[in-house]
C-alpha cells in the first residue's frame, strides 16, 4: 500500500520565482513567498516605487502594481477575520457570548424586579400600619 504523496499547489513568487504553497478551497492566492516575513512583497514594491516615477507607462504600472499589493493587504485581513467570525468555532463563541450577555441582562431584571417587589410590599404594609394607628 503506497501512500499518497500530498500534492500542494504552488504557484511562483512574484518577486523571486520560487514556488509559494496555496491555501487548498476558495481565498484569493498567495502572490508572494510566505515564510520570510515579507521580504519577497517588501522588495517587490520597493523596486515599483524606485519606477514609480517613471514618466509614461512604466510609472503607471509601477503606481498600479502599488494599488493591487495595497488592495491584497487588505483583502488577506478581511479574509482572515472572516474564517476566524464565520467558522463555526467562531460562530460558537459570539453565541456563547450572547447568550452570556442576555443571562447578565435576565438577572439584572429579575434583581430588579424583585426590589420593585419588596418595596411595594413594604409600602402596603406601612400603609396597613397607617390605617391602623388612624383607627
């Protein structure tokens, strides 16, 4: 019985070339190398901005190229807080986390309620005892 080799798809680095693992399932894909702190994305746009200035076309796509690594940023956040809300450990906890809330708020009201309830009973019996005395 042979095992199965684990086929991760890869994709090059835009920067370097070399092959970057893909998140297997939906998410946008990773354009630069993953496990060198940034280095690779960091030395991709430091060389568009040293063209960024560039007249014509050059400039443009180096300007252009800024925007969708900004925009990928984003995206990547966005797409992390997602999977962390929309899982369903994350659906989990703000569930437990309501119904925690809603708990406080129920016996908050029923402290209250039952104060309510005390005062009025001791305001009729002090209006007993009034009653009483003016007879």
């Amino acid at each position: 019985m042979d095992a199965q080799p684990s086929t991760t798809e890869t994709r090059p680095c835009a920067h370097c070339g070399r092959p970057v693992p893909q998140r297997v399932g939906a998410g946008r894909p990773f354009r630069y190398c993953r496990d060198n702190d940034g280095a690779c994305q960091r030395a991709s746009r430091n060389s568009r901005m040293r063209h960024r200035n560039a007249p014509g076309l050059p400039g443009q796509v180096a300007r252009t190229w800024e925007a969708v690594d900004r925009l990928d940023q984003i995206v990547e956040t966005l797409t992390e807080s997602l999977h962390a809300e929309l899982s369903p450990v994350g659906v989990q906890r703000q569930l437990a986390q309501a119904r925690a809330e809603a708990a406080t708020e129920i016996a908050a009201a029923q402290t209250e309620r039952d104060e309510a309830r005390d005062d009025a009973e001791a305001a009729a019996a002090d209006a007993a005892r009034s009653r009483e005395l003016a007879r």
